[in-house]
C-alpha cells in the first residue's frame, strides 16, 4: 500500500473546488482503494504531488479519422489500420472516442457502421474504446455546411433517416442536424426516442429556434462558433441560448484557429461545466504536415490546421488533450480546462455520469502539472 497526498481532482471546472487537495490509498495493483481531503496544516506522509491533479483520461466526442483514415471511407480491410490509431490514441491520453461519420452517401455510412460495431468487438484493456458513432451529418444547412459535401446534403426525412441507420440504431451515440431545417423536429424527438442524443450544427438557428430545439430534446452545440450564428449583443443566437441554460454541453475546438483564444476563455467563463472540448481531427491525425486527401478533395494540413483548396477550414490534425493545454495556457484556469475534456463529455452521453475514482487503476488516470510561471500545462499517465 501507498499514500499520495497534495492531490487535486478535476470534479468541476468551479473556481471554488481549484484549491482543494486530497490524499490517496493505492494498492499493491495501483488501484485507488481510499480517499479524502488533506487535513489543513498537516504534513501526511506520503508521495507528494504538490498540487498535480488527477483526472481521468480523455473522451473525444468529435474525431473523423486518424492514420491516414477518414471513418466515414471504413473498408472492412482496414480494419487492422483501425485497431493501430486505437492504441495510439490511448497512448495519446484518451479513454474513449465517438467515431464521427461526416456527411457522405448512404451506402458509404452503413459500411463504416459495420465495420465500427466489429472494431468494438475487438475491444481490449489500453486500447481507446469505440464508443457509439456521431453522425454529423447529412441534415445541415447549405448555408453553414463548412467542408461537408454538398452533394450529400439530405432532407430530414424518416425515410432518409432509416436509410442510413436502420438496423444500426444501437450503434450510434449522436447525431448532429441543423433544428431549422424542415422535418427536423419529428427527427429530433424520433431520435431521442431511440436514446441517441441529438447536438445543434453547421445550423443558422436563432436564439428561438435552438430553444425549441433544445426543449425537443437537443442537449449539444456541435463545434460552437464554427458552421453557426456567433454570439451577438442583439442576437445571441444559439451560444447565447445554451449559456442561459444548464443542461446544453457546447463544444469547443481549442485550436486557437478555430475559435480565437480570446473567445475560447470567454465561452469557458460563460459555460463553466457545460464545456466540452473536442479535437475535431481528420484522417491526417499522426502524420505529417503536407497534402492529405478526403474523399475526391485534397486536404491541405499546416500546422496542426487542415484546409480545403479554395480555404475552407475543415478540422486539425492535434490531439485532444493538445487542446487542453492551450486552453489553460489562454485562461490560466487549467483544472477547467481539464475537466472539459475529461469529465464532461461523459455527461454528455449520459447525463447521470459520474466518475468513481475509487477502484480505478492509476494507469487508467491522466496527472497534470500546471507551471504557474509559464503557465504551461502538462500531462502524463499518472502510473
């Protein structure tokens, strides 16, 4: 048995909760058995992590690909190349990814749905976990459809609904659409219906219409800021709808590209615990910078930022917890930063998630240490 005392814990992103510090019992086997608030003033014996925070690992609810491969181009071929960005994300710090297929033709998403459900199977201890997919995808507006292809764009219909997903409805987690859309409404409740959660995007929704949404049972900004109204002193539009709220997550791309680092800490001040970061990384994820492709179209990456030919941003290429990092380094507010991309997205899909460090395994749990100096923030699996 050992003790590890001076921890901090990444309950919440409340200001409140930054100073608290804890102690830890581990076992032989690294699991946490015991735990609980350091006496004031007292000197415990033990390992002594002087201030380091305890998190666990990341869950990124937004990745389209990695390796070289797009999720929505799944051949059961490639499945072994799947397997291999599995074991790297896990070394990357994250627990568990919703594969997200983007707006592409019927015949190609059910292929990669089946091909995901047999990737779960293969599921093993330190390999990041499939969760459900989000389908991001087709019902958007034209207006906002950012990278997405046109020519897949579909009507919020049952029948184009069914189309994709029938017989695979256990298999998907999340679905992004644009509420103002006609037929969205019946497709939101049908949606809920099933248990998939529903996330507003790539939408031209005013404040109203993502409050009906939201009350249909939309519980997520796909991305905010990016493919939608921004938050403007006379129409806050859907930002400032979900700020006014409890129950809305807002995603956020910390890339610095994306949202600009000004409006990044601006949005977490106003969120608070209903932020939840996500990478948005492409098939390019682990390679190097250059000229990638994503399905006919070339996919130029610079810097970690992946553009079309004609400029279009279409994602990055960084990882989750790179996010993290820059976000704290922006706000200088790093166990914020931190519970966004690691307790949050949790409650996203379920949201009566809790996490139970007791019993967990420290190799299973990221450690952070914040440089109040150079207000850099860094990580490390806490075993």
């Amino acid at each position: 048995m050992r003790r590890i005392t001076h921890v901090r814990l990444a309950h919440s992103a409340a200001k409140g909760g930054h100073s608290q510090q804890w102690w830890l019992q581990v076992d032989q086997q690294d699991r946490i058995v015991d735990l609980g608030l350091m006496p004031e003033g007292s000197a415990m014996a033990g390992e002594n992590w002087r201030g380091d925070v305890l998190s666990p690992m990341g869950i990124d609810l937004q990745i389209n690909g990695g390796f070289g491969l797009p999720f929505p181009e799944l051949t059961e071929a490639e499945l072994p190349q799947l397997l291999q960005l599995l074991d790297q994300l896990w070394c990357d710090g994250v627990e568990a990814i919703s594969p997200t297929l983007v707006t592409c033709g019927a015949e190609p998403l059910r292929r990669a749905l089946a091909v995901l459900r047999q990737a779960r199977s293969a599921h093993q201890p330190y390999r990041c976990q499939l969760l459900g997919a989000h389908l991001e995808g087709p019902f958007l507006a034209d207006a906002r459809r950012g990278a997405h292809p046109r020519q897949h764009l579909a009507t919020p219909t049952m029948t184009e609904l069914k189309a994709r997903i029938n017989g695979f409805e256990n298999e998907i987690a999340l679905v992004t659409l644009a509420p103002e859309l006609d037929g969205a409404a019946t497709l939101i409740e049908h949606l809920c219906d099933l248990g998939i959660r529903v996330a507003l995007g790539h939408s031209t929704a005013d404040a109203t219409t993502a409050n009906e949404a939201f009350n249909r049972g939309v519980t997520m900004l796909t991305h905010s800021f990016n493919a939608m109204p921004g938050l403007h002193h006379r129409n806050p539009g859907p930002i400032g709808a979900a700020c006014q709220r409890d129950d809305i997550a807002l995603g956020l791309i910390a890339d610095g590209v994306h949202v600009d680092p000004t409006m990044a800490v601006l949005l977490q001040r106003l969120a608070g615990d209903q932020l939840v970061l996500v990478s948005d990384a492409l098939a390019p994820y682990g390679l190097d910078d250059g000229v990638h492709h994503w399905d006919e179209r070339a996919l130029l990456v610079k810097d970690g930022t992946c553009r079309l030919e004609d400029g279009t941003l279409a994602g990055v290429t960084l990882p989750l917890l790179e996010g993290v990092k820059r976000l704290a380094s922006w706000g200088d507010n790093p166990v914020a930063s931190i519970h966004a991309a690691t307790v949050a997205p949790r409650k996203v899909l379920n949201s009566k998630a809790t996490f139970q460090l007791m019993g967990r395994p420290l190799n299973e749990l990221l450690r952070w240490h914040w440089n109040h100096e150079t207000k850099i923030l860094s990580w490390q699996h806490a075993d």
